[in-house]
C-alpha cells in the first residue's frame, strides 16, 4: 500500500440551481436562492482552487440543497427541505435519480478505483458558514470536521493546526476594515461549526473503508472571509500538503494549536485494523 495519499475534493453545496420544473414552487420565495440556505457561498470557488493547485478532481454539486441535500444519505429527513419533503415518493425518487446519485456516484468511483490501485484517500469537502447564526457570532475563520476516532484523521487534523498556527499569518489577507493592521493567524476550530460525525458524505466513506485506506475532512469557511474576495482555499491546502509530510515521518500528534469543540473529546471507535495494523483492503 503506497503510504502518501490521493486527493479527492468535493463540493457538495456548490451550486444553488433550481430545475426548470420547481421554478414555480420558489416563484414566490423572495431572495432565498441567494442566501446560505441555498448554497456554500465561497464554497465552489475554494475547491476549484484547491484542486487547481493540488492538480487533483473536483466534483461539484450541480443542484441547490433546497432541492435536495447531496451531503445527506437516503432516510435522513434533512434530505429534503420546506420545498421537497412533501413531495410524491416518485417524485423524490426523481430527484434522486437524477441529481443525488449522479454526483455522489462519480466521486464513489474515484475513490474506490484510487483504493483498488493501493492508493489511500484523502478526501476534502468544501463548505462555508455564517458569520452570525441565531444572533451569535462565530469568532472563528476555519473549521475542520473530522471523525476524532479515527486515528490518522485525528493526527492530520492537530498537525493542520498546527502548521495554520505556524505560518496562517504570513498568507492571511490584511483586514479589509482596518488596512493598516498587520495580518493575523487564521482561527481555527476543530469540529465545529458542526460535528465531524454527523451524517455526511465523508460519513458514508467512513462507514464503508477502514482508516488507513481513507480520511475525510469537512473544511468548513467563514463566509466573513469573502470581504476580501475568496477564502484562502490554497494556503489552507498548503498547510494540509506540510502536515501530510510531517506526519509521514511520525511526529508527536499531540497538542493542539486550535480550540476543541466538546464534541471532538469523544468519536465513534475505528474500524478494527488486519494483523498488520493497517486495515483490510477493500474488495
């Protein structure tokens, strides 16, 4: 099994599209295609130019979540939105045929053909978030949603830390508000705004290949960021390269250099290693 992995990027919430056929259902919906609930502002923008300076395939969802959610399985309610979820089973099944099992297909196939050739995964999908949600702010610029019981993505996620702590503050734009302040480090958070265990498209890898063969990160931006124009998708990707380096070489993954939201303390336990320590590999 080669030992540095294959890059695969995934941009669920990309796209804030509506089919011709649904125009009509948000006709009357005011401006809510422009706003969060329909999309990842930022997000797209960041994958391609992620995958751009990782040369490395970029799937982009082509359909609003208000359609139907490609980062949620089949029998999660939040599937469907206010919009969709009292349509007509055939109608869903539609919906599905046509825009969930698509997008999620071809991404399944990139990865499992990297596996067969014995070539681990990781795998990046980009988000962003609001600033404010339900009147609180969320002081943070990055956050990184992983599973904290699997071993290897728990190590990569204190190592990216550590390396944003390091060197965020050379690349981080200067304030936009305030151009004569210096720049400051990106604040990072792991495992919020949201927990990495959550039912996701990383959480659907998970579940099907053990830890050495796969990691899967959420990379969650603060669409604050946009003030200056884009999220810093390819210094974020310039920390994760360094800490897939160090941690090739077996550095101690111990201390974090970004805050811990309580639901990083605790994970569900990984897959059980083969004899050799490293996990069967897949059929």
């Amino acid at each position: 099994m080669k030992t540095y992995p294959a890059l695969i990027i995934t941009c669920e919430h990309a796209s804030a599209h509506v089919p011709a056929e649904f125009a009509a259902a948000f006709a009357a919906s005011g401006d809510v295609l422009s706003t969060h609930r329909a999309w990842d502002p930022g997000a797209m923008e960041a994958a391609l130019a992620w995958g751009a300076y990782a040369k490395s395939p970029v799937f982009l969802g082509q359909v609003t979540r208000l359609i139907c959610d490609l980062n949620r399985s089949v029998g999660n309610r939040a599937l469907w939105s206010s919009w969709t979820k009292t349509l007509p089973f055939s109608e869903k099944q539609a919906i599905l045929s046509r825009w969930h099992h698509p997008y999620r297909q071809a991404a399944e196939q990139a990865v499992a053909q990297r596996i067969r050739q014995g070539t681990p995964v990781l795998h990046i999908s980009v988000h962003s978030f609001t600033p404010v949600l339900n009147g609180t702010v969320r002081a943070f610029d990055l956050g990184l949603l992983y599973d904290p019981g699997r071993a290897r993505e728990k190590a990569l996620a204190l190592e990216a830390c550590r390396v944003l702590a390091e060197k965020s503050r050379a690349f981080c734009p200067l304030d936009a508000e305030n151009p004569s302040c210096a720049p400051k480090a990106l604040r990072v958070r792991r495992n919020a705004p949201y927990r990495g265990v959550s039912d996701s498209f990383t959480c659907f890898f998970r579940k099907r290949y053990p830890d050495a063969w796969y990691m899967g990160f959420e990379i969650e931006f603060n669409q604050a960021l946009l003030r200056h124009g884009r999220f810093p998708a390819v210094q974020v990707a310039m920390a994760f390269d360094a800490a897939l380096r160090r941690i090739s070489r077996g550095p101690d993954a111990e201390g974090p250099n970004a805050e811990e939201s309580g639901a990083d303390r605790k994970g569900p336990h990984e897959k059980k290693p083969d004899a050799k320590g490293q996990g069967a590999l897949p059929e």
